[in-house]
C-alpha cells in the first residue's frame, strides 16, 4: 500500500477492502439520506420571524382555531438543507439530455425568470387600477401580437393556464360558435395517437369521441376522414406534426374536408416547436390551436407546472374568445373583463399566467425572427440526426424524415427479454432522462425521442452512443443489466402496484 | 444565437450524416407554397438589450411594495422569505418534468407528499392531492366532482363566492349537465347570505359552495350550512382565497366540509399579476377516487426503501381519456413547492403568528377607517380584508388615490358590475401594512372623499 507522508493511504480502494458497508448515518458520501419534514420538525419550530403582535379583541365571531394544525417548522438552516436535499435526486434539463418525446424539455434561460421577477412583473396585483399596470397590458399585447404574427391568427386568448385547459378553450369556442347557428353537433373526430387530453376535454364539451384511422405511414387517413365527416361531426382535433413526429403531409386537404362538413379544426399545438417561423397553422385552415408556453417557448415545466396554454382562433372563432383579453385604446391598452353574449365567458380567476407571459416573451425576444426558425430548424436537425444514427440497430415506426421527434417502437427488442420498460430504464444508468414511452398508442412499445434544439453535437454524438451501446447489449442478451434497471439511481423501481393498492397519500404520526 | 448550441460546422455534418443537402428538405411534408413565410418581427436581440426593453415596460407598473397596498379579494401581497425563491430556483427542480420516472424524481414527489399533507392538515382535511392550476378552476372541478358523488345536478353557488370563481364555474360547465344556481352578493348582510344559501338546498342538490372568509371579508360558522347539505345529501364545498387565513381561524373541515378547494398564492407565491398560482384541493378518504388532479402516494422500491410514485392515474386523462375525472393534466408544480418550502419555514408556530398579525393590521385599518367621514365599515367580522361603503363611487375614489401613489382596495364594482354596489370597496390588510401606510391611506381618503 503507498502512503504519503503523513501516512495516509493515497490510492482508491487501499484503505479498506470492503465498500459495501452501511453508514452509520445513513447517508451513502453526497447521496444523503432525508426524512420527510413531519419527523424532523416540531410544530414549535419556526424559520421565520414571529410578529409581535399585543393583545387587541379579535373580530372572528369567535370562530378561533384551538386545535393542533400539526405542520411542523425547520429553522432556515435545516428548511435549506432540507430541500437542497431533495433536489438531489431530481434529474433536469438543467443537469442532462432531457429527450422526452412530445414534452420539449429545452433550455430554459434564466434571462426569463430575471425578467419575471422584475417586481413591475411579479410584484403587482390583478385588480390594481388599470392606470398602474401599463406595461403589464402592453406586455400581454406584445405576447398576442408575436403568437398571432407566428401562427397567421387573428385573434388569441392568452388566460388557459395550461394544454389542456387551452384545449377546452378551444373546444368550447367551437361549441359556442356551432350552438350560436343552431347546430351544436355530437362527435369530435381525434386520432387514436391523440394526447389523452383531446378525447378527455372533447368529453368535458359534452362530445362523443369517435376515432380517426390512421394510415401505414403514420398520417391520417384522409379517405377514411372523408368518409367519418358528416353533419353531426363538431370538430376534428388534430396533433400537427403528429405524435408520431410527423407532418400531415396532407393537411390542406384535411382542412378543406373538415370546413366542407361544416367542423372546425383545432390543432394541438404540443409539437408546434417543429415548425415555429417555418409554416404558420393559419395558412393550414386551422381554427384553433394552443400553445403549451412551457413546451415551445421555454418556460420551466417545474417538476409538473405551472403551464400556460394560450389559444390562436381563426376569423370564424374568434367572436367566442374568453374574457379577459387585452384590447388597443387611443392612449394605450384597457383589458376588457366582463363578457359580452357571444363570449364564452370566463376560464380562470384575473388574467391567467402573466409570469408565464413574461418569460415566453423574453424568449421571443431573445430569439427574434430569425432565431425562432433556426430553433425549429436545430430540434428538426437533432431528432433527424438520432433517427439517421440508430435507425440500423433500433426500429423507426416510420420513415423520415421526422420533424422534431423520432418514433422508435420495439420490433428491435423483440426475443431479447427485453421490454420498453426495461431499455427506458437503463437509460436512467447512462445518465440520461428516458424518452417517452408507450406513447403514442398506436405502436408497440413506442420509444418517443425528442432531443430539442438545446442539445450540441458532442451532446447528441455521446446520446447516441450509449442508445446504441444499449441496443447491442439487448440484442447481445445481457437481460440483466435491463431487467433490474436502474442499478444507478438513488432509487431502484418503485412499487406502483402496491401505492395504488392502499394508498398512503399523506404522512401520518402512527404509522 | 446564445441559446442554440450547433455551429455551421455541426450542422453540415449532420445534414451529411441524415443525406439531405439543404434543412428544407427536411420539411418537405409541408406545403412548399407555405414554407418559411416572412415573419413580420423583430430580429434577435441580445441578452443586455432584452433586459433593457423588458425593464422599461415593468417600470411602467406600479409595485405593490413601492406604495401603501390595500389590494385583495383573492390575491394577497404577503412576505415570502428570500429561500422560498432560492430554492424553487434549483435546476434540479425548477427543469424537471412531472415525476413520472420515480427514480429519478423523489426529490419533487417527496415535496409533492409533504404539500398533500401540509394541505390537509391546514384545511381540516384527510387528503389533498397535487394542486390544481388555481383556485377558480379547482372550484369548478369541485362542483363536477359533487355530481359525479351524488349524482345530483344542482349546484348552488353563494353569494360571498368570489365573482370570478362563480363566473369559471359557470363557463366551464355550460356544455356539462351541471346546473348551476348563482345567488347574490349581500355584503352588507352576510348572515344573510349564508341564510340564502341554506334556503337553496333541495333534495336536487349537489353541493353548496362557499366562500369563507367570503369575497367580501366576513367570516361565518359553517356548521348549519353543512347540517342542511348533509341532509340533503349535499356536499358542502368550502372555498378559501385567503389560505393565510387557516392559522387563525377553524378549518373548514371542522366545519363540515366534503370538499375544500382553495387558492394558496398567500403562502410562498408572489402576487404576478394573477398567475401563476396555486389551487388547493383537499377532501375526504371515502372521494378519493373521484378526485380530480395528481395524486402522489407512499411505496416502496425494489430493495424495500420507502419512496413516492403518482398513483391513482387510473383517474385521469392520460390513461382513461375520454372518461378521465377531469381533462387537467400540468398542474401548479413549481408553486406547490414554494408553498411547501414557505409552509416549512413557518411551521404551526410561525403560521399562527402570521396570521395573527394579517387580523391586527386589518383590526387597526377598521379603527383609524372609522374616524374618516363617508366611510362606512360593512363587517362585523373578517380575517384581514372587510367592505366599506363609501359616500362617493368607490371605483372613483381607488382611481383618485392611485394618483395619489395609495392603492387602496378593489372597488366591488369591478367584480360585480352592475349589482348596485359602486360605492362599496373591499380593503385588505396583511401583515406587510404599516402604520404609515394607514396613516397615509386615512389620510388620502379625507382629501378625496
């Protein structure tokens, strides 16, 4: 064994031969292990400075709280370390490939959360006068004008505050706009690759939902659409680039079908990080589309929202539009808050999510023009680049090119004993998000991957490798490195079975 | 372009390696005649000039903290410690997706699990689930969840329901079979006002909702309320705006309530404008699969180790589609956590404290109002935010003092055009009011009233 001079082993491994030992403390060096807040803190523990407030009547109508609420405190010291603590085993954009098809993990700048924090952003009140929040108006007027000027829309409604409650948005300005000439109709027409989303706001809308049939190349098929559209159809909901990373190559046609049997067109905006500055929704017959701000213009998903999910309307929807929305005035901007007849009325509480509103527009700003479209350009040239790169050892669903993801499904695993599941997993071990998965729906054990535009060549080139190093340990029938995927996560797989069996859905002291 | 990593170099390379010659053909799915339109916006501009241009536009906004603020009904200016805001800036939480690889996300669904809990606890109830995007449309999802339980139809929505809350309900259920009974807003009377809406329960009825304290302050005992709906198997859905307000005074679930929806930006969050914020979302063991929204439970992993997964997604869209509970799917993530960080710095300790001083500042607001002439207070009891009715327009007199650098309440005619009440104004008071902002406010008032 070498020692330096003070006598201290200077190799790994020389001080002792057995490394799988228990620590005492339960921490594992930088995995360290965290309770949960409930057995660390006490209910007379406090991290915040306490008001001293002196005896005065109180005017409650006697209604005082003298029963034990039970949330316990930390001192900021412990609330710090707490939650950096939990962070740690969180994986983000921030830490890695992020390639989760359909989700757009890209960059997210900390420009934007700069500029939300601006307090005349974060720190004004909804229902300040109107005189006191100019710039937050003008804001809300930029924003519409550049999603307006992108799409080739007339009229947008900023307050859905995320995807699918922009997709009731704009189901319910389809409905108001078929009930307003006397034909409410029964059925909205979605592909069975649709975000679960569409069929459940659909259903929200007092719709039947009936299946669109899609195509051997991965696009819907228009003869069959033809032939499903009729007088009773309301709207046909389309993903355009579909689900499948795909453009409908035969959108227009579509379009005209839909608008010959009297239906409106909502298209899901999930995916329009593809084609933004490259194609606008409005020259494609499209009635209506949402955003997801967090997915194409870069604001952070959070670990699961906040979303913001603005809708574009076409000239024939755009009388429906929900309150409230920023209108242009002699001196300025006035914000009209109360609906009139044809309005559907009111989505959301104030102006839906301003913050949100804020870093979008920074990011477009940052951006410009050109820089959206190179964007667009980049996360199609990525995702092309990942299914150029392992289409000879994984199996793509379709051919190319793709737009922004690559469709794999799980023709190539096929005898390995090897699942979706299981290649997803090891993902985890490389170090990397897994994509998505079974999803769409429409083919066997589908592996979504969608790199985004935020990723470098070197990045992709070392994703690249280890898909397929993957694939040839797969195929090689090294079962195990799979099947109890993943060996270096803090957290092996959870049992969801047994979390929905009894479910335990909050702390409590007896257990 | 700072935010776009590949170089010409790169893209050649790859192009070469796909074996296409120009980008376009890569979008040849799209209709040649609509490709690359002329986008009539501006080129990209620089980190320093986007900070510019965005600064100028926020410095034409009044600040809530630059003036004395007495603005409320439903959103509330309060103090959030400066580690609320450095910890939802940690990338590892702020760029993370929903927790659906739990391996690699027990840091959001372990806060996930402490919200739930810190949400019922507060709340009075045994479970909450994940958050909803806001107060307003977990309200409405409240009253779909009450016809899905009673399979009953009749919604009753209160008078002290804030405007807003009863306008979303409203819009999102007019293609649904809810019927909806909105009674009106007495804020000179609110014993009345929960009286009416005792009165309204039926045998029809599916739930009851109320606001507590309601949009225009006052703080009610809920117990006959709950009483009428249970005996009419009813549900009595209870909504909060001011969550701020659960350290001082009972919890709906001590009241009765079946459901609890609630909007938690007072607790973590700032004041944005409007959003984003937080729904609460809180109800009883034997609803949980009714519930709307994420729901994060305990397990364990394969070596046994206790960890967290979403569960019940049998429930929702992404599984069940078109018979989802509810269409929701991103929620409030990132608010929750401030929530849940603000809510662990305060402990029960720190939040009864808090909250203490948010019914002082109020307190001492009634009393220096009540030697102002034309200021009439309508409450006899609130938490931190009451109705006066003025002896001029109250819209005319918020207007009027804004010039004068005071905001100073929401004016009832806002939220409810015309109900006959323009001279009434709604006043809150948190703990961030001073004394010199009272002085100033009473003062302000003298001159314009």
């Amino acid at each position: 064994m070498s020692m330096n001079n003070q006598g201290r082993p200077t190799s790994a491994g020389a001080a002792t031969e057995n490394t799988d030992f228990e620590s005492f403390s339960g921490h594992k060096g930088l995995r360290l292990a965290e309770p949960l807040i409930f057995e660390l803190g006490s209910t007379e523990t406090t991290g915040v400075d306490v008001p001293e407030v002196g005896e005065f009547e109180m005017a409650i109508g006697g209604l005082e709280r003298t029963s034990e609420i039970g949330c316990p405190g930390l001192p900021e010291p412990d609330a710090v370390r707490h939650y950096t603590r939990l962070s740690r085993r969180n994986y983000g954009i921030d830490m890695g490939v992020f390639p989760l098809g359909s989700c757009t993990m890209k960059h997210n700048p900390r420009l934007n959360e700069k500029m939300a924090r601006l307090p005349g952003f974060g720190d004004i009140h909804p229902l300040q006068p109107k005189s006191t929040v100019k710039g937050a108006m003008q804001l809300m007027d930029e924003l519409s004008h550049w999603l307006c000027t992108l799409t080739g829309m007339p009229a947008v409604a900023l307050s859905p505050k995320a995807g699918a409650h922009g997709e009731l948005c704009g189901v319910m300005a389809i409905r108001s706009a078929l009930e307003a000439r006397g034909d409410a109709r029964e059925v909205i027409l979605c592909p069975e690759s649709a975000h679960g989303t569409n069929p459940a706001t659909a259903a929200f809308c007092g719709y039947k939902v009936k299946a669109i049939p899609a195509k051997d190349n991965g696009r819907v098929d228009l003869e069959a659409l033809k032939e499903a559209l009729d007088d009773t159809v309301a709207a046909v909901m389309l993903t355009n680039p579909n689900t499948c990373g795909l453009f409908e190559n035969e959108i227009r046609d579509i379009a005209d079908a839909i608008h010959a049997a009297g239906a409106f067109f909502y298209c899901d905006g999930a995916n329009f990080n593809a084609i933004m500055g490259k194609a606008r929704p409005g020259d494609l017959g499209v009635d209506a589309m949402h955003f997801n701000l967090h997915k194409t213009f870069s604001t952070p998903h959070g670990g699961g929202g906040p979303g913001s999910g603005p809708v574009v309307f076409s000239d024939a929807l755009k009388a429906h539009v929900p309150v409230p929305f920023v209108v242009k005035t002699d001196d300025g901007f006035d914000l009209v808050e109360d609906a009139d007849d044809k309005s559907m009325g009111r989505l959301v509480a104030y102006h839906g999510q301003m913050g949100m509103y804020v870093r979008a527009l920074s990011y477009m700003l940052s951006h410009g023009s050109d820089g959206i479209r190179q964007a667009a350009e980049d996360a199609v040239l990525n995702a092309n680049y990942v299914l150029a790169s392992l289409g000879d050892v994984m199996t793509a669903s379709f051919d190319g090119p793709c737009m922004h993801e690559a469709l794999f499904d799980d023709r190539f695993l096929k005898d390995t004993g090897v699942t979706t599941l299981d290649f997803a997993k090891a993902m985890i071990d490389e170090g990397y998000h897994p994509m998505t998965m079974y999803f769409p729906l429409v083919v066997h054990g589908a592996m979504l991957i969608e790199p985004t535009e935020s990723e470098s060549k070197y990045n992709m080139d070392q994703f690249i490798t280890s898909m397929r190093g993957l694939a040839g340990e797969a195929k090689g029938g090294n079962v195990d490195r799979f099947s109890g995927a993943p060996y270096h996560a803090p957290w092996g797989r959870l049992d969801e079975t047994q979390a929905a069996r009894k479910p335990v859905l909050r702390y409590s002291p007896e257990e | 372009m700072r935010y776009l990593p590949l170089t010409a170099t790169d893209r050649q390379a790859m192009l070469d390696k796909i074996g296409v010659r120009h980008i376009d053909e890569l979008f040849k799915d799209i209709p040649n005649d609509v490709l690359n339109p002329e986008i009539d916006l501006p080129r990209h501009k620089s980190e320093m000039e986007v900070e510019r241009y965005l600064s100028r536009m926020a410095a034409q906004n009044t600040a809530a903290g630059s003036v004395p603020f007495f603005v409320g009904a439903g959103a509330y200016k309060h103090h959030v410690p400066a580690t609320v805001d450095h910890m939802i800036q940690r990338g590892e939480f702020l760029t993370a997706y929903t927790p659906y690889q739990p391996e690699i996300a027990q840091g959001t669904l372990q806060y996930i699990f402490e919200f739930q809990t810190q949400v019922a606890q507060l709340t009075g109830m045994d479970v909450a689930n994940a958050s909803m995007y806001d107060g307003s449309t977990g309200c409405s999802e409240a009253v779909m969840m009450a016809r899905r339980v009673t399979r009953k139809k009749k919604a009753i929505l209160a008078g002290s329901l804030h405007a807003h809350y009863a306008s979303v309900v409203e819009t999102t259920t007019q293609f649904t079979d809810d019927v909806i009974e909105r009674l009106a807003p007495n804020p000179a009377n609110p014993e009345a006002e929960l009286q009416a809406a005792i009165d309204a329960i039926d045998a029809d009825t599916s739930c009851v909702v109320f606001q507590n304290p309601g949009v225009f302050g006052s703080v009610l005992d809920l117990r006959p309320l709950a009483e009428k709906a249970h005996e009419n198997k009813a549900l009595l859905i209870v909504v909060l705006t001011e969550v701020m307000s659960l350290g001082l005074i009972e919890s709906p679930g001590e009241m009765g309530a079946d459901i609890v929806v609630g909007e938690g930006q007072s607790i973590g969050n700032g004041l944005n404008f409007g959003g984003p914020y937080l729904g609460l979302f809180a109800t009883n063991q034997k609803f949980v699969r009714q519930m709307p929204g994420r729901l994060c439970g305990e397990t364990v992993d394969a070596d046994g180790k206790r960890g967290f997964v979403l569960t019940l997604s049998t429930r929702e869209q992404h599984i069940r589609r078109e018979k989802a509970t509810s269409n929701i799917c991103t929620n409030s993530g990132l608010c929750a956590l401030a929530f849940t960080v603000h809510m662990t710095l305060l402990g029960e300790k720190g939040l009864r404290g808090v909250s203490l001083a948010n019914h002082k500042a109020a307190v001492d607001l009634r009393d220096a109002l009540k030697g102002v002439d034309g200021v009439e207070v309508l409450n006899t009891t609130f938490f931190n935010e009451f109705s006066v009715k003025l002896s001029k327009d109250a819209a005319g007199v918020v207007d009027a003092l804004a010039d004068k650098g005071i905001l100073a309440g929401v004016p009832a005619s806002r939220l409810y055009p015309g109900a006959g009440l323009d001279d009434v104004l709604i006043l809150a008071a948190t703990e961030t009011v001073s004394a010199d902002d009272i002085d100033a406010l009473v003062a302000g008032l003298k001159e314009v009233l």
